[in-house]
C-alpha cells in the first residue's frame, strides 16, 4: 500500500542490523520515517518533541535508558514506552 507521504512512523529498535531493511521497507511505502536506535527513554524524547507522529513501530526488548524502570532489566522496555505514552502524554498514536 503506498500513502501520499504525509503519515510519520517514529521507528524504534535497538538492532542495527534489523532497522534498516524496516525503514527501507516503510520509506518504499511512501511513510517519512523518524528512527530511534538508542533505547525508550530516547524513543519518549522524541515523541515528546514531535507529537504529531501517526504510528509507532516499537521493539519490546531494548535498553531502558534514564527515564524508565523495568524491574525485568530491558524485556519489557516497549511495553513501558506505551504504558508512559499512554497513561503520561494522553495519546493514543
């Protein structure tokens, strides 16, 4: 499905041998592609900076960063990053 290129996709995932075949595949799709290599906490500054992106591809096991806490060390940083989008920020992206 191509779009006309007006939707973002804040991409997150610590592998850096994954993201690029994944933001080729989203930019091929017509999406302007914003990634997020470092960890959660990095992924929550972003979104915090531009409110405006429409999807988030977010990995769930990944480095928690400065501002998350996840007692499983790391497995379950995605699920936090959402929960704080969610329950903090008040969006639904």
């Amino acid at each position: 499905m191509q779009t006309d290129g007006s939707k973002t996709v804040l991409f997150v995932d610590d592998e850096p041998w994954f993201n690029q075949g994944m933001i080729d595949e989203l930019e091929d799709a017509g999406y302007r592609v914003i990634n997020v290599s470092e960890n959660g906490s990095k992924a929550l500054d972003r979104l915090e900076a531009d409110p405006s992106i429409d999807l988030i591809v977010l990995d769930i096991m990944m480095p928690t960063g400065d501002r998350i806490t996840d007692p499983k060390q790391g497995r379950r940083t995605g699920v936090k990053v959402c929960q704080y989008i969610r329950q903090d920020m008040g969006l639904r992206t």
